[in-house]
C-alpha cells in the first residue's frame, strides 16, 4: 500500500507512481547479495528496505524457504510494517 494522491494519478506519470519493477530488482539484488541465516532476519531487512520508500505506508513480506524441514514443503516468516501517518 502506498500513498496516492489524487493528483497523481490524474497525471498518469509513471515517474510520480512506485515502480514494482525497480522494488523487485532492488530487493532481488539485495538478496542475492546478502548472507542470511535466518528468515526472520532476512524478511525484517527486506520490509526496512520497501518502507525507505516514504510512499509506501504499508507492506507486507512473506519469504518462503522451500524443504527447509524434512516431511515438509516449505517454510514461511510473514512481516508487515504500516507507517503513522
């Protein structure tokens, strides 16, 4: 969730919207280039990193870890930060 105003999208430029494409090659890049050992640590630093945006108001990460535990699929850490307005 970010902050919109009005204005904003009666301008319908793409320069004054968050750019999805440029947060996942951000956060991708941050990833590929960190040592994590746990999720947690890693879900927390990727949710500080999307709310250094000032747009974005609220985020929600989920960073799942497939056959992390024998007998099961995966496993997830869910994170989300909403920032006082």
């Amino acid at each position: 969730e970010y902050n919109t105003s009005k204005e904003f999208l009666e301008r319908d430029d793409p320069e004054n919207i968050l750019n999805y494409k440029e947060l996942t090659k951000k956060v991708i890049s941050f990833v590929e280039k960190g040592r994590h050992k746990l999720l947690e640590v890693l879900t927390h630093n990727i949710l500080n990193l999307l709310m250094e945006d000032e747009r974005v108001r609220y985020a929600k990460v989920e960073v799942d870890k497939p056959h992390a535990l024998r007998f099961a699929k995966s496993v997830s850490v869910i994170m989300e930060k909403k920032r006082n307005i």
